[in-house]
C-alpha cells in the first residue's frame, strides 16, 4: 500500500462511502465471474488514521438515525481534501460505540488515488423533480440513440432526488416505475447563476420500497443519448456545491 493516506487524508476530512454489491455471472464456459456494481451511498467524516492502510470512520447518519453498515461489507470512499477529491476502495473490519459514538474500522484494499471520473460522483441533495414514461414512438426514438429536443407537454408526477451525478440520478417517490422502462426527468439546478431547466431521458435501473416507509419507492436511473454540454453543466453544478459546502464547513 502506497503511503500516501496520511499525506492526504486528516481527522474531520469529509467522506462518501459508495456501497459496493458483487453479481455473480455465468459465462458459456461455465466458470462464474462476479460484477462490481454501484449500491447506496453514504455521507461521513473520518474520525482517525490508525495506519496508512486502516481508518476510523464516523458511523453514517439518516434522518438523525444511526445506518448500521455491515461488517466485511465493501465500499468505494470518497475523500474530500483540500488537494481535491481521491478515491480508494475499503472493507469494514470492524464496528463499534465510544462515548455515544459509533465507529466504524475500515481497511483500505487498494491504493489512495486522485479521482478523475467526475461523471460519476454523486451529490446528496434534495431537489424536486418531476417525470413521466416515454411513449412509445418516443421510445423507439431513444432506443434508437436519437433524442427530441422539443418533448410532448404531457402530465407530469412530481418526486425528491436523493442524489444526482453526471451519470444518472437517485428519486423517491410514492409511485413505481418500471425496471428497465424510461421516462422523461425534468428539474431545474443553478447552474453560473443562472437556473436552468434539464429535460433528460433516463432508464430506470432498479426500483425498491424504501424500508419503514411503505407506499415510498426508490428509483436509480440512468441518463441515456444525454447532451454531452448538459452533462458538463450537471458536473459543474456538483462542483460548485460541494466547493461551497466546503467552505460552509471550514467557517465552523
């Protein structure tokens, strides 16, 4: 392991744990391989540097409730440093409560590295969107890599983003779409302060009621034939978020 944790990383930095899901696959040959896959994602802030391959991490939080992760449970981490955003990949080895707070160990399993595939990195927020299915020539249209400009004015329901990236967005809402069906995302962000509108065509991933809430669902989505400028836009919106949560933070 490079030693590179301590040069970067300190006590209070923020970090975002990706939660890692492993699908086994079969191949013709008969011989499984598995498939690394983007689960949930969580908010924190490392506690302590025990080593250069080991940390303590602050137990995440929802709605003022302790997220109990799982032991041996694999996560992508996310350091927020003041020499930018790395990335390195973590297994939770052990967890446990000291003066009313919980902890989390996790070993580091690969090499701290500086983060690039900004496309990818999810921000936690709270933004009202609004969607529908695509009809059917529309989709034919999209499964076709085309997209229209100029959509049809139809009814809209409306729905909270969790989170959102370049790549896709995280809704919830009290209805279901289904998996593997697209619909039309629109919602607006700030973006050189200016708001501005996204009418995006997304796919929906995965969709799953949300625990202790029934009648709330879950939806991960995919953008597909997206504006490469939009995207671009979307990043920077994360950006200047994260830029400006950070400088909240340091004021405290």
């Amino acid at each position: 392991m490079a030693n590179l944790l301590s040069k970067y990383v300190v006590p209070g930095c923020r970090v975002d744990l990706q939660e890692i899901e492993h699908t086994e696959l079969d191949d013709e040959m008969d011989e499984g391989y598995t498939l690394r896959t983007a689960g949930r994602g969580y908010q924190s802030k490392v506690l302590d540097i025990l080593s250069e391959d080991k940390i303590e991490v602050l137990m995440p939080m929802e709605k003022s409730r302790v997220v109990t992760l799982p032991v041996d449970g694999e996560y992508d981490l996310y350091f927020f440093t003041e020499m930018g955003l790395y990335q390195c990949y973590a297994r939770i080895s052990d967890r446990y409560k000291d003066s009313n707070v919980f902890v989390l160990v996790m070993d580091l399993t690969s090499n701290l590295r500086k983060y690039q595939r900004r496309e990818y990195y999810r921000l936690s927020c709270a933004l009202e969107m609004d969607s529908r299915p695509l009809q059917a020539d529309e989709v034919r249209l999209a499964e076709a890599g085309r997209r229209e400009k100029r959509m049809p004015e139809l009814p809209l329901k409306n729905s909270i983003i969790a989170d959102i990236s370049g790549g896709g967005l995280r809704f919830v809402a009290d209805y279901a779409y289904d998996k593997e069906s697209l619909i039309m995302c629109r919602y607006r962000l700030q973006v050189d302060k200016e708001e501005k509108e996204y009418n995006l065509v997304g796919k929906v991933l995965d969709v799953k009621e949300v625990e202790n809430r029934p009648g709330t669902f879950e939806h991960r989505v995919q953008y597909i034939n997206m504006d490469t400028e939009e995207r671009e836009e979307i990043i920077k919106y994360i950006f200047d978020e994260e830029r400006r949560t950070l400088r909240n933070q340091k004021r405290y």
